[in-house]
C-alpha cells in the first residue's frame, strides 16, 4: 500500500509554513457526559451547561462506515466520564464548539489520530503535527489503516 502522492506534497509544504493558533482561543472545562462518534462529544460544565464539542483537526470515519463504531468506542475509552479541558478555536455551521480537547495535559485530538482513528482534516485544519501523526500511523497501519483501502467520512 503506498501513501497517495498529493497527502505526501501537502504534508511536505505545510511543514514549511507554520501551524497558526487563533489568538482568541478560550478554554472550557467539563465532564464528559457523551460521546457521539469519533469526532464529536458532549461536555456537562461546572454550571451544568451541557455543550456539543466538534473535535478540532481531525475526521472520523462515520457510524455506518468501517471503524466508525471502534473510533467512538476508541474515543469513549479516552474521555467518558472523566473531566477535560477544552481549547475552544471555532464554532461551526451547525452552532458546535470547535475544540481542542485535553486530558491530564494530553491532546486527545492528536492521540486519536496516532492511533489511527481518525485522519488530519486538511480541510480546516494547518496544524502539520496532525499530519505527522497520520503518517506515522499509516506507516504502522495503525486502526483504519491497517485497512488496504480506508474510506474516509
């Protein structure tokens, strides 16, 4: 299995430009009450706020796909239950927080992708350590790359 040529010439020039954080970023503290799928779970706030997080910089594969169920339960196994932080970088089209999610300092975002549940979301992301990862858990076809042809969501 080869790593498809333009994933390999965008990792090779986001590396040359800097990762940007926003500058306005907050931080939001919480238990984590749900875990939608891989991607997305529910926070319960100290004011008993409950909010929707969108994790920032990756994609998972979708329920019905392959993987879709062992990335949320990948995700449950992290986060469930146990109190996080939330860097808040965005609010999306459908009114989620965009966030960075952290555990005993831990980024969970990136772990998932080290793990090999999630791709680095090109998209709306230029944060080249995602990108690393992915190819590190390409190259030891980790979770969804372990795979001959993962789909992404």
């Amino acid at each position: 299995m080869s790593y498809p040529l333009f994933r390999c010439f965008a990792l090779i020039f986001l590396l040359i430009i800097s990762p940007v954080s926003p500058a306005d970023a907050r931080m939001l503290e919480g238990r984590v009450v749900g875990v939608r799928d891989g991607d997305t779970i529910e926070l319960l706030d100290a004011a008993r706020e409950r909010h929707v997080i969108r994790l920032a910089h990756i994609d998972t594969p979708e329920k019905a796909q392959p993987y879709g169920n062992r990335a949320k339960q990948f995700v449950s196994s992290l986060v469930y239950g146990k109190t996080v932080s939330i860097e808040v970088t965005d609010r999306d089209r459908y009114g989620r927080i965009v966030g960075v999610v952290y555990l005993e300092g831990a980024n969970v975002n990136l772990l998932i992708v080290k793990s090999g549940y999630a791709w680095w979301y090109r998209q709306y992301s230029r944060d080249v350590s995602y990108g690393r990862s992915e190819l590190d858990a390409f190259e030891r076809q980790s979770g969804l790359w372990a795979d001959s042809r993962p789909v992404p969501p």
